[in-house]
C-alpha cells in the first residue's frame, strides 16, 4: 500500500505549501480533507501515515482545536514542523466591486487576521465561515450566499477570480506553524536543533503547582518557545499545559526535566522531538551539557557501589 499525507485542503491550502515542505511526503499520495479532525482520523485509523496540521500562528496563537486533539486522542506523535508565511487577498467572482460586497466567506483563523482591513473598509460585512482558505473561495462558484472571499494570493493562478484587494492581513509578517502528525513512535534523530513538546496536568489545589511545573525546566536550563493553557473540560478552573522545549528528549537536560515533570504532574503527554523548522541551534549554558549530567550520575552509581572518591 502506498504511503498517504492528509492535509486540509483542497488544493492551494497553506497547509499544503507547509506539506510540499516534507521530502518523505514526495511523490507520495496526498489526502485532500474538508477538516482537520478528519486529517486527524485518517492518522488514527491507520488510513494515513501522517497529516499535516496547523497548530500555532504569530497573530492568533495557538490553534486550540489543535492543541485540544493532541490531548484527547491517544498516541498521537508530532514528527516535523514547518513554517509558511501567510498572506491574504479579497477574491470576487468576476465582475464583482468592492462596493458590492456584503458578506464575505473566510476561514475564522483567517478572518481573525484580516479583521481590521475588513472592519476599516466593509464595516458592514457579514461572515460566513469556510472549512480552509480555499474552501472559501471556492463557495463563490458554488452559490451566491456570499460576494467575497479571503483567499491565499496564489488562488488566481487556479480559479477565474478577481482580486478586489491585495495584502489585507493585519500582519505583513504573519507566520503559520505547522506540524506534522502521525502515529509513529520512532524518535526523529537529534540535529542539535530540536524541539520537545509535552502536555501536562497540575496536582490538584496546590498553590505554586505552575510554578513547580515551570521550575522542572528552568532547572535543568531548558528554554521554553510555547506554553499555553487550555481548558481539561471536566470543570472550570482546570488546565492542562502544552508546552513546547528547546531540545532533544535524547538531550540530558530535556530528559531530566521530563523526569521531573514525570514525578510532578498526574498526566503527562510526549507529544515527540523533533527537528525546529527555523533550525536554529539549540543554545544553554555549560554547566547543562550533557557530559556534565553524565559526570554527576556516575559520582552517585561510585558512592552507592562503594567505590573510593577520589
Ligand atoms: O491551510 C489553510 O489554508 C487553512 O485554511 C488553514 C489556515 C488558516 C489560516 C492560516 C493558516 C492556515
């Protein structure tokens, strides 16, 4: 059987650009899905080797229905990341002027980020939400319950479209992460630029317990790039963390602070470690290296076994 990547499509996604990035996934079949809790299915059923899935951007944050899917269902392990600039045209069926538009279609992440050019010149619009970027303008072709759409700027190359205004994010710089997900448990190989990403529980009513979460990290040198909260569901008032950290679990640092979080917290997820899209060098200071971990466990294996110090 060969080897299928779903991705929200349908084509012409960022979330395609961000799989077109994976060179495992080349020449490969590609799975169009309408959302990404179908891309997702496809990785539990096995139908799919992995999904490409958009976790994080630099406007909006996290993608809570993301981080929510990665909690609830069970083995899930992120195995790439990739980066892909995000920016948005208003597309019309042709014909149409800006004047006219009343409503326009867009997926809510990239309504959210194209709100202020929206607000600022169709104060009145109306929205409707689409399954993905394209999805959006793609439902002008297929009725006319809305007059514009939001829609990556390549669009134009693919469809008969008009282009009612160009650069309409609120954000020229906008970056959308993406992960790829899949149900292999074989660790990406440590590059010297990794990332480690858990999500954890707090011991219940204990005061400082984020704090403590927290300390397991910066104990051990270990730099964070992500911490958001997000709601466990069963009552208000409790969290659960996802977190992303600097390294390699094959890193001793990253290892010791993941034992410490181990001991720590009710529920721990290893969500995997994987390369940094960015590949960036992961930087700490000397006395966290791994040798110096290694020194100090032989010294406590010599003292328990009895062996002279020097
Ligand atoms: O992949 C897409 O194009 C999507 O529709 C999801 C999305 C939405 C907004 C920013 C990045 C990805």
């Amino acid at each position: 059987m060969s080897e299928t990547y779903s991705y929200l499509g349908p084509s012409g996604t960022f979330t395609e650009a961000a799989l077109a990035q994976v060179p495992e996934a080349r020449g490969k079949e590609w799975r169009s899905v309408n959302n990404v809790g179908e891309a997702f299915d496809d990785v539990v059923s096995g139908r799919s080797v992995a999904a490409m899935i958009a976790i994080e951007n630099s406007i909006e944050g996290g993608v809570t229905s993301t981080l929510d899917a990665l909690a609830n269902i069970p083995n899930l392990r992120i195995v790439g990341e990739y980066l892909v600039r995000v920016q948005f045209v208003l597309v019309a069926r042709p014909g149409t002027r800006l004047e006219d538009v009343r409503v326009v279609n867009a997926h809510p992440v990239a309504y959210a980020q194209t709100r202020s050019w929206l607000d600022a010149n169709l104060p009145t619009h109306g929205h409707i939400p689409s399954t993905s970027n394209v999805a959006s303008a793609l439902a002008l072709f297929e009725n006319d319950l809305a007059d514009a759409a939001v829609a990556p700027p390549q669009i134009v190359q693919h469809h008969e479209l008009e282009v009612l205004a160009e650069n309409i994010a609120d954000n020229a710089n906008a970056v959308t992460r993406f992960v790829l997900v899949s149900r292999s448990t074989v660790l990406p190989a440590a590059t010297g630029a990794d990332k480690t990403s858990i999500i954890a529980e707090l011991p219940d009513d204990r005061s400082g317990a984020l704090l403590e979460l927290l300390e397991q990290f910066s104990t051990r040198g270990v730099n964070l790039s992500l911490l958001q909260s997000r709601p466990i569901g069963d009552a208000l008032g409790r969290y659960r963390f996802v977190i992303d950290a600097d390294g390699h679990i094959s890193d001793e640092r990253v290892a010791d602070a993941l034992l410490g979080v181990r001991r720590f917290s009710p529920s721990v997820i290893f969500l995997g470690s994987y390369p940094r899209a960015d590949q960036a060098p992961v930087e700490y200071v000397d006395r966290y290296d791994d040798e110096v971990f290694r020194e100090a466990r032989e010294w406590l294996r010599g003292l328990i076994d009895g062996e002279p110090t020097a």
